[in-house]
C-alpha cells in the first residue's frame, strides 16, 4: 500500500518537474534583473536533475519512471504565465517580484511534495529513496531563500518608483 502512494508521489513530482522545464525558460526570459534571470536559468539545470533523480527512485522500486498529469502544478505554471503577461505593464522591480511571487509558489508546492514522498519513503524504511529525495527538497528549501534574497533589493527599488511618482503627482 505504502509502495503505491510513494508511486503516485513520484509520478505527480516527475509530471511537475516536467513542467517546470518547460515553464522555467519563459520565466527566465520575462525577469529583468540579471540575478533573477540567472537564478531562473540555474534552477532548469537543477530541476533537470530533479527529475533524473526521481527516474532513479523509481528505478530503486523496480518500477518505469511514469508520470500523470500534476494538476496543482499545472495551475500553478498558468498562474505564473499570467504573471509574465501583466508583468509587461508593470515596472521592471514590480514584474520582478510578480515573477519571484510566482516562483516561490512554485517551490512551496515542491517542497510539500518532496517532504510528502520523504515522509512514505521512510515509513517503508527506503532510506536510499529518502536520501536522494533529501537532497532535492534541501536544493527546493535554497532556492526558496535566494528567491527571498533577490527580492530585498527589488523591493526597494519599486519603494523609491512609488515614493517618486507621489513626489511627481503631489508638484502637479
């Protein structure tokens, strides 16, 4: 029974992973800042690995690497092209934090599938599964923190915009 829910886990975290290969280049290109656009870049190279990782779990199953279709990242990938769309009528800190928004939602709904499969996996004392799986949600959790990171000094910058178009409109 445990076997069949890790599976199901892995199949939903192999469909997501997928996904956001896809979806990561988009939001690579939309990102102004620099930093952003390289974090977003070497996040794709880490999630291809991501998904190597999840082939070889299920591969220490005895099992073919499979997906089913991840709604919650679907939905989650659809939101983040709407970020992308308003981000062009916005300012360039604005769409960026809109985009690191979009992102860290992302990596949350990782971080609790891969904490879920961690959690079964070591219920089935699958140690070798949850280490690998370990070492995917602890590069999830750092990729969360720098995305924290990047946003300080956006903030910032979208505070001096705001702060200077009030300045302009209270002279009009």
């Amino acid at each position: 029974m445990l076997e069949e829910l890790l599976t199901e886990e892995l199949k939903d975290l192999l469909n997501a992973e997928k996904q956001l290969i896809r979806a990561l280049p988009k939001m690579a290109k939309a990102a102004n800042d620099d930093e952003l656009k390289s974090a977003f870049q070497e996040h794709l190279e880490q999630t291809k690995e991501h998904a190597e990782r999840l082939t070889r779990a299920f591969e220490m199953l005895g099992q073919k690497a499979k997906t089913k279709t991840c709604k919650g990242m679907a939905g989650i990938v659809e939101e983040g092209q709407e970020t992308i769309t308003e981000g062009k009528e916005m300012d360039d800190a604005t769409a960026d934090l809109a985009l690191i928004g979009a992102a860290q939602r992302v990596e949350h709904y990782e971080i609790a599938g891969y904490r879920t499969a961690c959690a079964i996996a070591e219920q089935m004392d699958r140690n070798d599964i949850v280490k690998l799986l370990q070492k995917t949600l602890g590069e999830e959790e750092k990729t969360d923190q720098l995305l924290t990171k990047l946003a300080q000094p956006l903030f910032e910058q979208a505070n001096q915009g705001s702060e200077e178009e009030e300045l302009e409109e209270a002279e009009a």
